[in-house]
C-alpha cells in the first residue's frame, strides 16, 4: 500500500506586493498554522518516509515546519520547480517518480492543481484551504501504478476543522 498526503502550503505573505509570486514567504497566520497542522498528523500517528515540495518560498516553508515538527530530517526534502502551479498531470508525474522503497509520501504545494488532483482521483470537496490536508491509501505498491481505481480516501483536515 502507498500512502499519499497532499499538503497546501500554509496562508501566504501579501505584505510586499511587488514580490514575485515565487518568493512570496508565509503570513503569520500561515506561521501559525503550519505547526498546528503537523502536531494534528503527528497526532493521527502519520509520519513521512519521504518528502517533496514546490520550490516556492511559501511551499518550502511549510514543508520545512512540518519536517521540523515530525523530526524528518529537513535535508531529506526533495524541492522541485516541478509542483509549482502544477496540474494534475504534473503532481501526477512527481509522485510517480517517487522511489517505491518510500510508503508514505507528503507532497506541498499549491492550488489549483492539488484540488484538480483530489477531483481527478474521485472525491469531491469544496477547497483544500492554506495548510489543508488530503490523505490517500492507494492499493498498489509501485506509486507508478497509482490511479483513481486503486484509491481510498484516508483524511481530509483543514485549520478550520473543528471536529479534530
């Protein structure tokens, strides 16, 4: 079995407005959030055999935190230019490239493309929020073999979640 959790990065800076999309760090409602949300996985007894973030400053940081409080190592991180904005063909590809000796993958990144991905592989929700979460089971043990027809859903959380 393969598990995927797709992470959104935590709420993002807008206190430069000529700051390039790319560079745009966390707010500190994102500071905040991106802790909370790890402590919620770590609670949920899920922790990280790998992974793989956008390379955008806000992506990173997130993914830096949750490492940070789940003691994965930070330089085990995996960054790629490849999940920034990326569709669904796009996440699809990068998970797909993931060395099968890893069981458990966290990805960061963005919308649209992580709320295209979920619809595309078969579960409706409104919004995956700033820090959002939506974990996956996948019935296969090669991630080149996931897909829609081997997919469970595992959990879907979200800083706003009150029944956590």
């Amino acid at each position: 079995m393969k598990k995927l959790v797709l992470i959104r990065h935590a709420k993002s800076s807008w206190d430069q407005p000529f700051l390039s999309d790319h560079k745009r760090p966390l707010a500190d409602r994102g500071l905040r959030d991106a802790p909370r949300m790890a402590q919620r996985l770590k609670k949920r007894g899920i922790q990280a055999d790998g992974m793989t973030s956008s390379d955008a400053e806000r992506a990173k940081i997130t993914a830096y935190i949750t490492a940070e409080q789940l003691k994965f190592p930070r330089e085990k991180i995996l960054l790629t230019h490849d999940l920034y904005h990326a569709s669904v063909s796009g996440i699809l590809h990068v998970v797909q490239q993931t060395d099968d000796s890893i069981g458990t993958l966290f990805i960061f990144g963005h919308n649209p493309g992580f709320n295209d991905f979920v619809w595309e592989m078969g579960f409706k929700i409104d919004n995956l929020p700033t820090a959002g979460q939506f974990g996956f089971q996948f019935e296969t043990n090669s991630w080149k073999n996931i897909s829609s027809k081997n997919v469970k859903n595992w959990f879907f959380d979200y800083p706003k979640n009150d029944s956590f």
